[in-house]
C-alpha cells in the first residue's frame, strides 16, 4: 500500500478529526480514507443494511441471578386477571 503525507493540517481540523474518528471509534488514518473513498465514488456499499432494533446484545450477558428476576416479574405480568375477563 502507498502512504501519503498530508501538510498543513490546521490545529482546527486536527481537533475535528480526533474529535469525529474518537466518536466512530476508528482511527483518523481509517476515517480520512473513508472520506475520501466517499467522496470520490469509491465508497464499498454493504450487502446488507438493515439495522434492527432488537435485544440481541443483550443476549448471554444477564447472570443466573439477574435472568430468575428478570423471569419471575415477566411471569407475574402474565397473570390473567379474570375480573378483567368477566
């Protein structure tokens, strides 16, 4: 892979890119390419885009004593109150 060295970054820019890589959690070398892959029409599209909005990482992190709590008061909840069924 080539390197190139890019001159004259202003202390401002330098704060913003720190700033935008440290919230994407990428480094400032990976950001900088992937801006300017977008920018030239070189952007990888993904395959799969959906993003789903669901429990599943909350999946296996929940220890024994936490998920007999968590399962104790979704039971109680299913408890069918039959003055409401009258």
């Amino acid at each position: 892979m080539k390197a190139i060295t890019i001159r004259g970054i202003d202390p401002e820019l330098d704060k913003k890119l720190k700033l935008v890589s440290s919230n994407q959690g990428k480094s400032i070398n990976r950001l900088i390419l992937e801006m300017i892959r977008k920018s030239l029409g070189l952007e990888k599209t993904k395959k799969y885009t959906k993003e789903y909005d669901d429990l599943d990482d909350l999946f296996g992190s929940w220890t024994d004593g936490e998920f007999d709590i968590i399962s104790s008061k979704i039971n109680q909840e299913r408890q069918i109150d039959p003055e409401l069924w009258e």
